[in-house]
C-alpha cells in the first residue's frame, strides 16, 4: 500500500514526508537505531494499541517494522529523541513501579504504563503556531502520540489493514452510496 495517495493528517513532519515519499511497511531499514529490547518493546506496544481481534494485530501487519524505519530512516534528531526517551521513561516506570523491565511485567500492568504515557501527552501544549487552516505539524509532539501516530498510519498503510480490517475493493467502477453499520467496516481506497 502506497502512502501518496492517503488522504490522513499527520502530527509528524517526517511521517507526513515519508508518507509523500511512498514509505510503507514493506520498505529495508537502512540504518537500525533501536536495541533489541527497543525493538520488543515497539513490538508490545503496537499490539496494544492495535491488537488481533477478528482480524489481524499490529503485528501482523508489519507495524514494528514500520515503526523502525520510520524512527531509524525518517524521523529528525529531534523527533528521535523524544521517541526514544519516551521507551526509556517507560521503562523506567515500570522499573519504579514493579521492580521488572516494561517486557517482563504482565499485560494489565503494560496497559496501566501506556496509559500513563497517554495521560503525559495530554498535558502536552503546542507551541503557538498562529492562525493556520489546517494544523501544523508537530515535531516536538510527545512519544505516546508518537507512538499512537506509527501504530495507527503503519497499521492502516499495511495490505493487512487495508484489505482485512478495512473493506476493500480495487475497482469499484460505479459509485454508490454504502451506508456505514455496526455489521460493515469503513471502507478504504
């Protein structure tokens, strides 16, 4: 699944050039920056966020994959930065408050630890940008909206989103109306 064509607002000046750029969950990381333990945690962390239910997990889809390229090959010193301090402050939650790495601690417990790395993000406040249309990227955004941002865009630029969680159909050659239920699924182009 190509990324120019996605019509997605993005908060990260590099993932919206990556985007522009055709990047997407199949492409080689050319210079690997996280450890293995960085690595599982990214790994972790995006089944969290999107998890396998009825369809595929993040990480069928090749999100931690995604999400390396995307920090190792695209991603600015500064926006890199704040990613990996954000794996390290989680860490060093967990190691506060359970004496045990974020890998070595039960899922309820990993839940708990991102939602606090949710709750920081949201105390976060942009810089003022003045009066735009559409809002400003955002390098300085905190690691969990980071985070959030590289699970949900490598999950949905994935064939396995796009075509599994997602209705999917190619070559429509009409246009109809397809009314949006519980029982359907949005439908992506």
């Amino acid at each position: 699944m190509g990324g120019a064509g996605t019509l997605l607002h993005v908060t990260s000046p590099s993932l919206a050039n990556a985007l522009a750029g055709g990047a997407g969950n199949n492409m080689s990381i050319n210079y690997l920056r996280l450890s293995d333990v960085q690595r599982e945690m990214c790994r972790q962390l995006s089944e969290l966020i999107i998890p396998t239910t009825d369809t595929p997990g993040a990480i069928a889809a090749g999100v931690p994959d995604f999400i390396e390229m995307m920090v190792s090959d695209w991603y600015t010193a500064t926006e890199r930065e704040i990613f990996l301090q954000g794996l390290s402050s989680l860490e060093e939650d967990c190691f506060a408050r359970h004496s045990k790495s974020f890998l070595d601690i039960g899922e309820e417990k990993k839940i708990a630890a991102l939602s606090r790395q949710e709750d920081l993000a949201a105390s976060y406040i942009k810089e003022d940008e003045g009066f735009f249309l559409m809002p400003k990227e955002d390098e300085k955004a905190p690691f969990f909206d980071k985070l959030k941002e590289l699970v949900v865009v490598g999950y949905y630029q994935s064939e396995v989103g796009a075509t599994q969680e997602l209705s999917y159909n190619p070559m429509p050659m009409e246009y109809r109306d397809i009314p949006v239920t519980l029982e359907t699924r949005q439908w992506s182009s």
